[in-house]
C-alpha cells in the first residue's frame, strides 16, 4: 500500500493535528508504517509546534522515517495568519517540492498523512487555495483521500456542509469526521438529528 491522505477541515483550530494523532496511531495498530508531513505551518516561534509534535509520534511507530522537521513542514512562517500575509518576504512556495517530497516519503511509508493549513478556503497564495493543493495531491498521486474534520458546536452545519461542497465541486475523493471537542452534549440535541436524517448514512467521529 502506498496511500496519501490529506487532512483538512472546516476552519482553523478544529483539530487536524489531534485527527492526524488519531489517525496515525489507530492505522499504526493495523500494522501499516505511517509518515507525516504539514506542508505549512504559520505561527512558528521556534519550531513548528504541530509539525513537531505529529513527527515526535511518527518516528516512535515508524523507526524507519529518517526525515526532520524541516522536511516535514518545508515552509514555516512566524506571524499566526493566512499564508500570504505571513510570508512576508514572499516566499516561493513550490508545490511541485511538497509533492515530490511527499513520494519520498512513501518510499519509507504504506501511508503519508497531509496536514493542511486552515480550511478548505485559506489562502495558500493570493489566488491559490487550501482545496487547490489538495486536488494538486489528487492528481498526483493514484491512492488518495482527503478528510475532512467538522466542529460539533452550534453553526456546524453551515460549515460541514459548504466545505462538503467544494469537495464535491472539486470532485476530491473525500470521508469527513466530526470532531466532538465542543459541545458534545449540545451536539446530541442540536445537531445530530439534522445530520442524520440528511446524511442517512452512518457518522464518522474522532
């Protein structure tokens, strides 16, 4: 197996970096060898805090992933925005890079898990977005997926449902999970029932 997955989500601080945790740890249990990679990273003081951690749990399940937290988050940028307000100095960012490092790493890998920046609609430069890589990583490589993480506090639906269709517009092959980190109790009430009889398929949690 030599899959890419790409995790991305509604919004920033939703929780790609605990669902790339969860994800990695569960499919290290089925044997598989993971990597990990976060193509970019902003708010970086003195390393990419996300990056890092992701990597520390990696090399611990994979003693066979050999690459640093310069090849895991190649572009880094200290002021917290979107991307082309951070890269102040107007930084190239070179796609075709992130993409071939990505198939290095798989070289090691059975799966690589992708880290997005923001949501589908952050802004990667000022007329290139989050949902343009990740069909970028679509056509470059044959097993892929995205995955979408969803909040569970009130106005979830608003969101889930605009960032399903731009994957769907984009025709990006795509699973989304929901992220009970708020508003669990209120989730069950307020939400659920809507998803369910919408959806009338079962949902996915992290």
């Amino acid at each position: 197996m030599n899959k890419v997955i790409f995790v991305t989500a509604t919004n920033t601080n939703i929780g790609k970096t605990y669902a790339c945790e969860n994800f990695v740890k569960t499919l290290s249990k089925q044997n598989l060898k993971l990597g990990y990679i976060k193509p970019i990273e902003t708010g970086v003081k003195k390393k990419p805090q996300d990056g890092q951690k992701i990597l520390d749990i990696v090399k611990k399940l994979n003693k066979n992933f050999k690459f640093d937290i310069d090849d895991v988050v190649p572009y880094q940028f200290a002021l917290a925005s979107a991307v082309p307000v951070a890269n102040k100095e107007n930084l190239y960012i070179d796609i075709s890079l992130i993409l071939k490092k990505t198939k290095q790493m798989l070289s090691c890998c059975d799966i690589v898990i992708v880290e997005g920046a923001g949501g589908l609609m952050s802004p990667v430069t000022y007329d290139y977005f989050m949902c343009d890589l990740i069909l970028d990583f679509q056509n470059f490589f044959d097993d892929f997926e995205a995955r979408l993480i969803t909040p569970s506090y009130l106005g979830c639906i608003n969101d889930t449902l605009l960032s399903l269709d731009i994957l769907q517009q984009k025709k990006i092959k795509h699973k989304w999970y929901i992220n009970l980190y708020k508003s669990k109790d209120e989730f069950e009430v307020v939400t659920k029932p809507f998803y369910k009889r919408y959806f009338k398929e079962p949902l996915n949690y992290i």
